[in-house]
C-alpha cells in the first residue's frame, strides 16, 4: 500500500475564510486559502447554512486551477463541534452529519468541513473522514473533577495539531506515538497544553473559554470569585462577559492587541509594559506545562512547542529555561493543519490504522 498513489482533498473552513489543498500522498500538489467577502457570509443566519455555498466554491477554485476531482481517492474535512469522542481519523457517517447540522456542541465554522467533505465525496463514490476534531477527550476519570460538580473539567483543545506534532515528536524520538510521554504545547489564538501518555491524551486544559494560561486572545484561568463579583456587578451583559474571557482577553486585555509579532517590537523599542505581559504569557505557559508533569509523574520523553508562537525565538527561550529540567524541548513552529488531516487520512487508506465510527449513544 505505501506505494500505491492517494490523491486526497482537504478541507479546514475558518469564520470568514475556507483553506483547501490536494496531496499526491505526502506531496501537496496544490493549496489555497480562499477568501470569503463579509457580505456574502453575513447574508446567511447560521453556519450551516453557508454549506452549500462553500462546497460550490471550493468547486469552482478546483476546476479553476484545472484539477481533475475524479482522480480524487478520499476527502477529508475539519472535524466540528461534535460529541466527545477519542482521537483519530473517522469516516463521515449519518449520525456526525446529523450532530454537525444541529450543531450539537455549539455553532463553529469547522462543522462545516465534515458535512462539505461528504457530499463532495458522495458525489464521487469515495470514502470522507474528520480528523482528531477539538472534541477529543481521552482524559482519565479524576481529570474531570474541577472541584464544582455542576462543572466538570471538559477536554476542549488544538487535538488536530497536537495529535500530529506528538507523532512528529515521537518518530523524530525513534518511538512510535503509542511508547511515548510527551506534554505538548499548542500556542496560538489559544493555548493549550497537553500530557499525552502512550498515545492518549489525558489531561489538557480546556482552551476555549477554560482554563490554563493567558493567550493573544483568551484569558484562561481567573480568579473565580472575582470573576463571580464581576458577572453580578450589574456593568456588563453575559456576552460581554464572555467576549472579555475569549476574544478580548489575554494579550488583547493588556496591550489592545493579539498579534505577537507587535509585541515584539514594541519589546524591541523598550515598552516595559508589554514586556511584562509577554513575560507573564510565558511565565503562566512554563507554569502549565509544570503542572502536565505532575500528571505524567515526572516520566517525560519530550516537551514540544507548536502553534504560531513558537516562531518567536525569544518567547520559546523564556519558557524553556523554565521548563528545561523536565525533558528536552522540541519547537516545531506553525499549525499545518492541512498536512495534519492528509496524513490521518493517509494511514486509513494505506492500512495502517482503522477508521473509527461516530456513535451516538
């Protein structure tokens, strides 16, 4: 099978924009973002409803560029806001399409990638899958206490890049995925932090408006009472609440901005507040992974940074002098998500690995 040729289109919607590419197995042979104009999107009431309109894009942007579908042998989306389910490459059934449609965990972009990718591939009589969605929860039992019994500790994070970036790790280890222990460090919009434990990642702090460290965008764990105060003051609303938490927090909070790369140079120019802020980014992010140890007991082949931050020399400098007598660390910077669902796709095709089924229960 490794010799055999897959032609694989991928598919990674985002809010106003819709990333594709097709891969001659490893190859990308072609890759684009496509730009989606804010009046076209704001015309629609739901996500779900943009389905049709993007599929016929992506369409259109691949008989443009003279791509020939028909030699496609699988197509694989952005896994969605599903239920909980373990990691790995699924295969597009009734059961997650009706769940990405309802948007059963809530309303996001990426729901799209899966109900796109099958009825592109239904259209072919070919396989569509997802891969390691945001959704994955592989914690053990006592990672799910918070304290709070009404509020359970949930496994939200960067699964799709996390996933990828610890098999990368672990092969550049001389082990496979499954033998190793690895904290993983996604940085990006959000940050999360990940044990993986022989290829399960079993605690992760919740990066979409949870807990851990403060990101570009997010502001992680706040202190909870403080936080209640604020909730009842009478000042703000529960969405302005919620946009302080993701969106308007963290780096954006402190220095109006959620870019790293002006952040840096105004470190460069001798701005002592946003020194102090990006050194606290760092010093809560060094702390997280500390913690993730503890989960791990202290049995740790690799720390690995990913994500859009970890191209900041002096940012990933900062966390590893904290860090570096855990394990070694190992940057491998960006998010190549698009690589990430080509290879989960990949090893169900070749064999290597079994496609999953999404059940409902």
């Amino acid at each position: 099978m490794l010799n055999q040729l897959f032609r694989i289109l991928v598919i990674n919607p985002g809010s106003t924009s819709t990333k594709i590419g097709v891969f001659d197995n490893e190859n990308c042979i072609f890759e684009k973002t496509i730009r989606h104009d804010a009046d076209n999107i704001a015309q629609f009431s739901r996500v779900i409803d943009q389905y049709d309109f993007r599929r016929r894009v992506i369409l259109e942007q691949l008989d443009y560029e003279g791509i020939n579908i028909s030699k496609l042998s699988a197509v694989c989306g952005r896994g969605g806001l599903l239920r909980p389910i373990e990691g790995g490459t699924y295969e597009v059934n009734e059961a997650m399409l009706e769940d990405l449609k309802i948007g059963y965990n809530g309303e996001h972009a990426s729901n799209l990638g899966g109900i796109i990718a099958y009825e592109i591939a239904a259209g072919l009589n070919i396989p569509s899958f997802i891969v390691d969605p945001v959704v994955v929860d592989e914690f053990n039992e006592i990672a799910r206490y918070s304290g709070v019994p009404e509020i359970p500790r949930k496994s939200i994070f960067h699964a799709l890049n996390q996933k990828a970036v610890a098999r990368r790790a672990a092969k550049d280890i001389g082990k496979p995925y499954t033998d190793v222990n690895l904290i993983v460090t996604h940085m990006g919009g959000g940050i999360t932090i990940g044990a993986h434990q022989n290829g399960k990642v079993i605690d992760v702090n919740n990066g979409l408006h949870g807990d851990g460290p403060f990101s570009p965008e997010r502001a992680g764990t706040v202190p909870a009472g403080d936080l209640v105060a604020l909730c009842f003051s009478g000042q703000y609303y529960r969405d302005e609440i919620m946009r302080k938490l993701v969106g308007r927090g963290g780096l954006m909070a402190y220095l109006q901005t959620n870019d790293a790369v002006e952040v840096e140079s105004r470190i460069d120019t001798g701005d002592e507040y946003a020194t102090s802020v990006y050194d606290a980014m760092a010093y809560q992010i060094a702390k997280e992974i500390g913690s993730m140890s503890t989960v791990l007991k202290g049995n740790v082949d690799a720390i690995v940074l990913t994500g859009g931050l970890a191209y900041g020399r002096s940012f990933v400098d900062m966390i590893s002098e904290r860090v570096k007598w855990i394990a070694d660390t190992t940057i491998y910077p960006g998010e190549n998500e698009l690589q990430a669902l080509n290879e989960g796709t990949l090893r169900v095709l070749r064999g290597e690995e079994s496609s999953k089924t999404y059940l409902v229960n």
